[in-house]
C-alpha cells in the first residue's frame, strides 16, 4: 500500500525481475511515466565475527594435550577459515598457535581434534580457542588441563605437601610470579608446592556439554538416526553425533583419543 512515497509490492517470487511501470496523472499536462527493473531477494544475515567454540576439552599427554571441540553455532552468516590457539601456564608463558601452525585441512564442519605438543610436564596450562571467519577472529572457549606420562608423575600425597619458601626473602607468590616453579632446584627442594601446584589437588577441567550433534548433511533428525539402530554403529559413536538423544554423553576423561573428520562418514540414509 502507498506509504508517503513508497509503495510495498508483496507476494513476488524471489530470483525474478519484474518491471513496475509508475503513471501520474498530472491536470492541464496529461500523463506522465516512468519504470523500473529490480529482482527481490531474500535479506541476507549480516556477516559477523563467529561465536565461540562448542564442546571444548582438552586430554592430557606426555608434554602435550590433544584438544577437541565443535565449531561455532553462528558462523557469523561467513564459512568458518581456521581457529586460534592459544597455550598459557600459571606463570605467565604463553604458546600462540595460529591456523596454519595447526595444519588444519578443510573439513571445519564436524569435530575438530588439535595436537597440542612441546608443552612442560605437571604445569597447569589454560586452552584458549578462537574461530575465524571473513570478518575475523570470533569470541574465545577455554578449558584447562596438565600434560604428564601418569598422574602419579605430578603429585606428592597431601599429607607431605608443604608451602616452604626458598632461603632468602622473596616469597612462593614472587616465586610464582617470576617462573621459578618449574626449575628443577625449587622441585628439588619442594619448595613453595601449595602455590606452585604441586599437591594433590583435582585438576580442574571444564566437562564438555551433552548436546545432539547432527550428522552433516544427512538431512535426518537424531531420533530418525536412532530409530534405525545408528546409536550403537562405531562410526556413530566416534563423531560424536546425538549423543544426547543416544544417552552416549561422555566426560573428557572418557572421550576418545580422536578421530579425523576425513574419517568419519558424511552423510547417511535409512
């Protein structure tokens, strides 16, 4: 309907041009015309930095930990290129990994598994995970793990654990503060073991939520997938897919050592 000077025109198929022809009927002059050619189409979402990463947890190993994770749920209306990461430990140092370091192929859709290696045994290191897209780096996910051969390689009972500073007047937290705590000296000594972290304490770690992962590009519910038996297939459970629906949700410590998304089918049907 006319609203000042615009006119709405509804009801048109989008991806087809259409010509509107405007007359006005002007008194003691006559008729007038114009037109004009346009094709409708549908309002595109505007292209934004990606959300965070779903699902992030990382399993530890000797000096390294392997990191896994969903991409974004909003890709920002722009394919996802690549992901950041970034490895810091208490004391500060900081290990920046970018998307070609990574040596990340393709594939961006499915769960995404990240080597992370060359890191120090029995530290306390925080994974920060960002997604890229056309617009740039997206919001960040973290979880954090201690790489080590065995549990037992990075613990001393709680009983023996003591926070006794070296000789001299600087404190555990200065210590702590400058890097000393993993010198082999302060080890050596045990000394400062409560801040440094040496004890017995539980590492923290961020469980990954238990949601339903659809198979891509199948284009079938998780509960059509379960009615035909799919739960229980191998493929299934190593992409981790609907494992809300299949009650397969799993703890990092339980999940798997890692599969490829190259690996894993791509599409199924009944």
């Amino acid at each position: 309907r006319p609203d000042g000077n615009s006119l709405v025109v509804k009801g048109l198929t989008n991806g087809e041009t259409y010509t509107f022809k405007i007359t006005a009927v002007l008194r003691d002059v006559g008729r007038t015309s114009s037109s004009v050619s346009c094709t409708p189409k549908k309002e595109e979402k505007p292209r934004t930095t990606p959300g965070p990463v779903q699902n992030l947890y990382g399993i530890p190993g000797d000096k390294r930990v392997t990191l896994f994770f969903y991409p974004p749920e909003d890709s920002g209306s722009c394919p996802i290129t690549g992901y950041e990461v970034e490895a810091r430990d208490l004391t500060g140092e900081v290990k920046k990994l970018t998307p070609r370091a990574l040596g990340l192929r393709g594939g961006f859709s499915t769960r995404v598994r990240v080597p992370i290696e060359d890191l120090t045994n029995c530290r306390l290191y925080s994974f920060t995970v960002k997604a890229t897209n056309c617009r740039g780096t997206g919001a960040s996910s973290t979880t954090f793990s201690i790489p080590r051969s065995s549990f037992s390689e990075c613990w001393r009972s709680s009983d023996d654990c003591t926070d006794e500073k070296p000789p001299g007047e600087h404190t555990c937290q200065q210590q702590l503060e400058w890097g000393k705590c993993s010198e082999e000296w302060m080890r050596t000594e045990n000394y400062c073991e409560l801040t440094c972290g040496r004890c017995s304490v539980e590492e923290p770690t961020v469980e990954p939520k238990c949601e339903d992962q659809p198979v891509p590009n199948s284009g079938y519910s998780c509960e059509q997938h379960k009615s035909w038996g799919r739960c229980d297939q191998q493929w299934f459970k190593d992409g981790g897919y609907c494992q809300d629906t299949c009650g397969t949700c799993r703890s990092s410590a339980q999940a798997p050592a890692g599969t490829s998304s190259s690996q894993l089918p791509t599409a199924r049907s009944p």
